[in-house]
C-alpha cells in the first residue's frame, strides 16, 4: 500500500525534501516532532515579540513597549520552554541574544513610523493544484504592488547562499498572486543578528522557476510515496539532523 503524501506543503519542508527524502519522511509522512532547540526558541520568541509590538498602536512602538512585551512573553510563555534546553546559567544569556535582535530591529526602522497591510499574514493556496501554506512575517503595499518582509534571527548567510534564502519568500510571493491578493515587487531578508537587510525585487521569471520547484517536489514526494522508499541524502547538515542516531545512513554495520 502506498504511503499518504502530506495534505500541504510549506518552505519549510520543500527544503526538507530537497535537503534529504528520509527526512522528509519522518517529519511529513511518520509525523515525528523534532524538539525545539536554542535556535528555534529564539527565532520563535523574537518573532513574538515584534509580531506584538506591531500590532500596537503606532505611536506606542517604543522600545520600552518591545521591552514589556518580551518580559510578559517570557513570563507567561517562553521561560517555561527554553528551561528544558539551556541550561539554568544560561537563561540570561538567551534573553540577552533575543533583546540584542530587538534593539537591532530598531536600528533598522523606526517601528512607530510603519505600516503593515498583514503581520503574521497565513497564505494557504494552491499552486498548480498543490496546496502550499506559510505565514509571512509582514508585508504592506508600496505603490499597489506587496513587499513582503521576513525576519531571521540567525547569522548573516555569505553573499553566495542568500539567494536560496530567497526560496521562502518568492513562494510566498507566487501564493499572493495565486490567491488573488496582488503582485509582489520586492522581498526583504531581514537579519537581526547583522543587523543586515538583503532585498530582491521580484520577475515573472522567477516565480515561473519557484513554482516549477515546487512542481518538482510535489512529484519527487509522490513517486516515493507510491514506492514507499524515501532515501538518505548524507551531507555535512546531517551533524544538525534530529534524526541522525536512527538513521540508516549513520548506522554502524
Ligand atoms: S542524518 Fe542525514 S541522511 Fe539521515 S535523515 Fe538526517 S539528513 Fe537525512
């Protein structure tokens, strides 16, 4: 009997398949949830946290606003979780890295003087029959046409990867255009850590190429569900795999 392909698909897990099939397998097919680890909360509660602040009232957006939003989302959420990944001595320290992003936000633009059309915005669409869902950070509309923006809290990528860092965003551009929301002219990769912006102005080229990966994907995904074998891709990201201790291509013989 066949394996049942996931309903939907995401960035996120495109990349997964593309990265390794057997992963894929286990996070989209066998439904295994890997644990959060120190980089996921972070990038998690920073997210959070401007996610809050700009949906205040403009005017409000202050540091000192950033400040008590980040206090009651460690209090009554984060505190909790991160607890169970670094240690006790460390806590401080992730509060530090997640506020250091923040302020970094702030260098960047001045949160009172902006406007968002979506902040958190779920886009859940079909491409060419393939349902595709992710949430971009924020997005507004300059001229008519939407750019979006996508907050990342880790390091700044080398100029020779940060196109793939694009993928992401030019989905989420071809999902607005498939869903009737508007055209897309420009993305923006904002790094926190930098801080640095990496912006990219959108072709009907590239979104044809992003589609056409997506296409290839979903096939990829198919074919291996009906064979109901998902190999292993082994690279130098498997020392970052959750599943590495079970994974026949790291087993001892
Ligand atoms: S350890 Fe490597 S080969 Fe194995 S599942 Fe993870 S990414 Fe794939």
């Amino acid at each position: 009997m066949a394996l049942k392909a996931p309903e939907y698909l995401s960035p996120s897990s495109i990349t997964t398949f593309e990265q390794c099939p057997l992963k894929f397998k286990y996070t989209r097919i066998d439904g295994i949830r890997e644990p959060p680890t120190d980089a996921t909360l972070l990038g998690n509660f920073v997210h959070d946290i401007l996610e809050k602040m700009y949906l205040a009232d403009p005017g409000s957006r202050s540091t000192n606003l950033a400040r008590e939003v980040a206090r009651d989302l460690w209090d009554n959420q984060y505190r909790d979780q991160v607890s169970k990944v670094v240690a006790e001595k460390k806590l401080n320290d992730f509060r530090w890295r997640a506020w250091f992003c923040v302020e970094n936000l702030f260098q960047l633009e001045s949160p009172e003087t902006r406007n968002f059309d979506g902040v958190e915005f779920e886009l859940n669409t079909s491409l060419d029959g393939i349902l595709v869902r992710g949430f971009v950070d924020r997005y507004h509309l300059d001229d008519g046409k939407i750019v979006i923006g996508d907050y990342k809290t880790g390091k700044v990528p080398n100029a020779f990867f940060v196109k793939d860092k694009f993928f992401q965003l030019m989905t989420y551009a071809a999902l607005f255009r498939a869903s009737g929301v508007g055209e897309t002219k420009r993305l923006e990769l904002i790094f926190l850590k930098g801080p640095q912006v990496f912006t990219r102005e959108v072709t009907d080229w590239e979104l044809e190429e992003t589609v056409q990966r997506i296409k290839n994907v979903s096939e990829g995904i198919k074919i291996r569900c009906e064979s109901e074998s998902f190999e292993t891709n082994k690279t130098r990201l498997c020392d970052w795999c959750y599943f590495k201790s079970k994974c026949p291509a790291w087993s001892k013989k």
